[in-house]
C-alpha cells in the first residue's frame, strides 16, 4: 500500500471512530482521540472500519470519564439551576448580603 492510500485510510479511520465516540456519549471527542489508540483499527474489503466496537468497549471500561453519564445531564458533578426569573438588580449593585441570597434562591431552584 503506498502512502497516499495510508493516508486516506488514517482519515477514513478517524472520522468513523470519530462519528461512533460522538454516538458513544464521549464528552470531547478529540480529546478522546488523543488518547485512544486506532493503531488496531483496519479497513475490510467492503470498506467498513473493523474494531472500533472493541475499542469503544474498551475506552468505556478503563477511561469512563470520557463518557457522559447518561443518568445525569450535568457534567463533573456540578448541578445546573432551573431556569427562573432574573434579579432586578445586578450584582455590581447588590450588597453582599443580596449576592448571598440570591446565590441561596438560585441553588434551591
């Protein structure tokens, strides 16, 4: 195989393994593929990239911080408020005792 067929398959390769982490829950993607290792993965004869499955399998069972977790929508266990109505003020106006309480009301939704 010369070179320039490598170097379509290396791109063949990575936008496959690319589509199928994003259809993975991978968080970031090409972070992902700095750490993955696609050595393994071939091209068939009909053209489909064999051993993504395996990889993916793998990545999930020892680098399962790549992965959203699906039962929770929030990200490194931070919790997202509720949408509300917002202050009146704005915090460059509010003494800190008002920052205070609407931090408080804001974590409560």
């Amino acid at each position: 195989m010369d070179a320039q067929n490598k170097a379509t398959d290396a791109r063949i390769i990575k936008a496959e393994v690319k589509a199928e982490l994003k259809a993975a829950g991978v968080i970031d993607v090409d972070d992902a593929l700095k750490l993955l290792d696609l050595s393994a993965l071939t091209i068939n004869g009909d053209g489909e990239v064999s051993g993504i499955d395996a990889l993916i399998k793998a990545a999930k069972e020892g680098k399962a911080y790549l992965f959203a977790d699906k039962s929770n929508t929030a990200i490194a266990g931070s919790r997202v408020p509720k949408p509300g109505p917002m202050s009146a003020k704005k915090a460059a106006d509010m003494t800190q005792a008002e920052v205070d309480a609407e931090e408080r009301a804001l974590m409560a939704r």
